[in-house]
C-alpha cells in the first residue's frame, strides 16, 4: 500500500523498532467480522466460526447484505476491532446510555445487544443522511428501546444533563485505523487534518461530559492511531476535567496498554487501549473509559411530548391486532405521528428543542378503518411467542424479499401473519385465500442470486 510519506515519517519516529511490521500489516488483507443478535433464535451456521475472544456476541468470517440473516436482523456486519468498543462499554439492562456519534449503527446495535430491550438507548448523528442509515440498522436489529436524534452535541448537553449512565463517544476522526480496509481515507489525509480533528474532538468532547451522570461512564473511542486524536486528547480531558478518572480496561488477544510517552507521560494513560493491526487481528482503534466522581446531579426540564395521543378507534384498532396477531399488548407508551403508530420510550426530557428523527419503535400506520403493521413491529417481534406465525421456505423468502406475492399449498386462516424462515423474523404478510400479499418495504426490496 502506497502510504502517505508524512505517515510513514511520523510512525517511523513513533513505533521505531516496531514500524517495519506495523507498515507490512497494510498489506495484508482485512479481517472480517460480525455480531450475532442474542434477541434472535440462534443460527448455527453462525456461531460456528471462530468467536472475536474480547467481544461478546461476535465472530470472525464474512456475512452477505443478501443473506436471511442479515435481512432479518440476526446478524449485524463488524470489523473485529470496532467491537471492543462496546465490549469495553458493555452496559448493563436498565441502564440510559446514548451514543452520541452513532452512524451507521454497529456500536448502537452493539450496545442494544447488552441493554436487551430494557432501559433507554438514545442514538444520535449529527449528519442527515447518515441519520436515516442509522435507522434502518436500528429498525433492522430489532432495538425497542431506542429514540433517534439528528443534533449536534451542544443541542443535545442542555436538554441531557447529568443523564446517562453510559456515554459512547465514538469520535469523528482522521480514520488511519481504516487505511487497509478503505484507501480513500488516505486522501483527505494530512498532518494538519488530524490536528483539526483533535480539536474537533475536545469540543465534542466538552458537551458530552456534561451529559454522564454522577458516577457514570464515558467510553471515548477512535479508528486512528494519532497520538494527538488518542492519548493526548485524554490527558486534555484529565487536565481539563478533574472530576473524571480512566478505569482500567481488560486487554487480551494482543490488545494492548495506550502509550503515554506519546502524550504527557501521564502513567494513568496506560488504563485506555490501543488496539493495532500488526498485533492483532483487525484493524486499528483507540479506547477509553473514563469514569465521573460521585455527586450531585441536575435534573433535565420538563418531559417529553413525542406525538398525539390515539383516539379510541386507534386504541381499539391497535389492541384488536396486537392481541390476535402477537398476543400481547405490552406495549404502553403509544403515540401517533400523523398516522404512523409509535411505542416510545418512557420519562424522556423535553425534547422540543431536539430534531427527532424517530421518536420510538415504529409499529405501523392507522388506515381507513384498520391497522396495517410496520416492518420495524415484525422485526422487533419474537417468533417464539408472536400468536399469528407462517413459516416460509428459502424459495419463498427470495420472492419475499424481491417484493413478489407467493402461494401456499394450503389456505390459512384470512389475516396478518408474521413471516418467519429458519425461525428469523422477515416481515408482516397478509393472507387472503391461498395468496400471502407482499408488504415488503419497497426501498429495501432486492435479487437473492446463487452463490
């Protein structure tokens, strides 16, 4: 790989007797990866490949965009690196985290991994575009306890203080860590970029302190290997922010001790982690965790007014589907955006001066006298206890999934069914005679091709 000259002085000077390997591993190919959903029936296939040792749910090897398990939400794709991010937050069920730099999504669906569906997940990105990528995987994975933000960090501080349990931070950055796997990010490349964005990282930064509670954590990570966007921004953290320490963070498989020589020389450095690829197998990355000092927390303004409430055709409409067809009406926070049904999460600050991007679990759309279901409802539902399931074969699921109707051998009863293959949810369908109606979201519709 044809590195950037002023990288390869800066490393030389840096990593001395261990650059020859460092420069090598450039050219060795990436490793891939990927995290099973622990909400879903397990795929065998899928935990059959070698487990990533330092990150629970996750596995070296390859997964298809094309494939049942990744379309149903089973399986999200990961560079193996990329996961000791949320191994190292690893929140715990209840707790109120928010990943403040969110897109595409792995982390997120890494951190829903652990809350399982309890507590409160906010999700934000700050570009537009990537907000709606960041979406779709959260509607993909099945997440139920997830409200989407598209702010900036100093919108989001005031309405968020001393909030969260868990803060991840996973900064914008100059990406030498994703060289291997994406050359193009060596040509915006330059020693003045990674000091922009070493600046850009402690004003962030700023706002997100602000928002950990008392006691609570803050998990700062990056895909770089510049000192100034790693160790050198947190010892301006504890410089600049004496109420926060680093916590110590476990280092296996050639993880390794963050350098502070390449910083202030500040010992308590040693606690974030480097992860290299000529070390270990993956790409490059830097975390921390820094932990707050107990005290006294502000308490948010206000609460939340998310939607409309429903009218009592809507509640009627809604019960009579979730109770013939999943069997439960466990869903209580309900509101109306228009005509779209949302389950949302409870005691929320005011967040009018939020732009919310989805406000909760997306359930589906009020129509003329009935109630059709969202395709985020069929992911986020467990065939397992789902009342109303139909089980497709693979042939089927391709039709499915390229937006075709198909017909069964046998006619069922006439109504909404979740459609389920090898046990994974796949979407809402509805039977009429012999016919299941295709209600597959047309934007997500594709060609499954033989290998």
């Amino acid at each position: 790989m044809d590195l950037p000259k002023d990288f390869i002085t800066k490393y030389q000077r840096l990593l001395g007797p261990d650059a020859p390997a460092f420069f090598a591993s450039f050219d060795e190919s990436s490793e891939g990866g990927y995290r099973v959903n622990p909400s879903r029936p397990e795929m065998p296939a899928l935990t059959a490949a070698p487990a990533v040792p330092y990150a629970k749910f996750g596995y070296y090897g390859p997964v298809s965009g094309r494939s049942l398990a990744h379309q149903s939400g089973a399986v999200y794709s990961q560079e193996p690196s990329a996961m000791f991010v949320g191994a190292t937050a690893a929140p715990q069920r209840g707790e109120r985290v928010l990943d403040l730099c969110a897109a595409p999504g792995g982390k997120t669906t890494h951190l829903a991994s652990y809350l399982e569906g309890t507590g409160l997940l906010v999700t934000n990105e700050i570009n537009r575009k990537r907000v709606s990528v960041l979406a779709e995987n959260v509607e993909r994975f099945g997440v139920k306890n997830a409200l989407i933000l598209n702010d900036a960090p100093e919108q989001l501080s005031p309405v968020f203080p001393d909030f969260f349990d868990k803060v991840l931070v996973d900064a914008p950055c100059s990406g030498e860590g994703m060289f291997r796997k994406d050359p193009g990010a060596m040509d915006y490349w330059s020693l003045d970029y990674v000091q922009e964005c070493a600046e850009r990282q402690h004003q962030i930064l700023t706002e997100a302190l602000k928002m950990v509670k008392p006691g609570g954590q803050l998990i700062y990570s990056t895909c770089t290997f510049a000192p100034e966007e790693d160790e050198q921004t947190m010892a301006w953290v504890l410089d600049n922010y004496p109420d926060f320490h680093l916590v110590p963070i476990e280092k296996t498989a050639g993880v390794i001790d963050a350098i502070p020589e390449w910083a202030d020389g500040n010992p308590e450095l040693k606690k974030a982690a480097r992860l290299f690829p000529h070390l270990m197998k993956g790409e490059g990355h830097f975390v921390a965790k820094l932990e707050r000092d107990a005290g006294e927390s502000r308490q948010p303004r206000g609460k939340a007014k998310l939607g409309t409430p429903l009218t009592a055709d809507q509640r009627h409409l809604w019960a009579d589907f979730a109770q013939d067809v999943l069997g439960t009406t466990d869903f209580t926070d309900l509101v109306t955006v228009k005509d779209q049904l949302f389950a949302v999460p409870a005691n929320l600050p005011d967040l009018k001066r939020c732009h919310v991007f989805r406000p909760g679990l997306h359930l589906g759309t009020f129509k003329k006298n009935r109630f059709e279901p969202a395709y985020a409802l069929a992911l986020a539902s467990d065939p397992r206890t789902t009342a109303h399931t139909l089980t497709i074969d693979d042939q089927q699921w391709r039709k499915w999934v390229h937006g075709d109707t198909f017909s069964l051998a046998s006619a069922p009863t006439k109504g909404w069914y979740l459609l389920t293959c090898q046990e994974q949810p796949v979407g809402f369908g509805k039977v009429v005679g012999n016919t299941v109606k295709n209600f597959f979201p047309k934007g997500l519709r594709f060609m499954v091709y033989d290998d």
